[in-house]
C-alpha cells in the first residue's frame, strides 16, 4: 500500500511520492479529469470513462458514459447559475491503494449555492475507484 498527497490544478495532480501504485497513478488523473470536467472541459473524462461506467452516491445513480456526463453538465449548469459565480471546483487530498484494481481518493469539492446570499459550499467525500 502507498498513500500520497496530491494537490489538483485544471491540467496535473502533483504527486509528493516517488513510488505510487498505478491505482493511486489512476486515481490523480481520474482527478485531474474531473476537476476539469467541473470547469466545463470534459474531453479528458470522456477519454477515460469506460462506456459501461456506473457511479451510485447517495445523490447521483449513474448508468452509462453518456449519462455521467449529462449529469455533470446539469450539475455543473445549477451551481454556476449566478453570473458571478465561480466554477465549482474539486481539490483531491489524497489517493491510496487499497486493493489489487482499486484506489480510496479523499476529495474537497468547493461551490457557490446559487441563492440570494450566494453561500460558498465545500462538500467533503471519499471514493473508491
């Protein structure tokens, strides 16, 4: 098992080990995907999404490539309904190996509630890829 820390910007997840899992190699450049997926470029996700992908949160059930994306969009569209508002943005912590094909990635997820008071959201969750 290998832990790191990474820290996400739009175009690379910088990596603090010299020695990672290709999990762990998976997960920041799933990372990297998303993060800029949520800023409206989704080229890099699609390229890696499997047509048959399937994502069950307790918010979103996900059947299909094509319906991650559709998702996404319409969530990406609720949370930058104010002009103003900034992208929503998603900051992964840390990845681990912890299981042959499967890393745990710890991520940060900041957006503006589009209200009259605009209140800044920062959603706290952990997935397994």
């Amino acid at each position: 098992d290998h832990t790191i820390e990474m820290t996400m910007s739009p175009s690379s997840p910088t990596l603090q080990s010299a020695s990672q899992s290709a999990e762990v190699v998976a997960a920041g450049i799933y990372g990297t995907a998303l993060a800029n997926a949520w800023r409206g470029d989704d080229k890099g996700l699609n390229s890696i999404l499997s047509a048959d992908v399937q994502l069950d949160t307790p918010i979103w059930q996900v059947q299909g490539r094509d319906d991650y994306r559709q998702t996404l969009k319409e969530a990406t569209e609720f949370l930058g309904r104010a002009q103003e508002a900034p992208p929503p943005t998603l900051l992964v912590l840390s990845a681990e190996k912890v299981g042959e094909g499967v890393a745990k990635v710890q991520w940060r997820l900041f957006v503006e509630w589009p209200s009259l008071w605009r209140s800044r959201v920062h959603i706290f969750g952990e997935s397994e890829l």
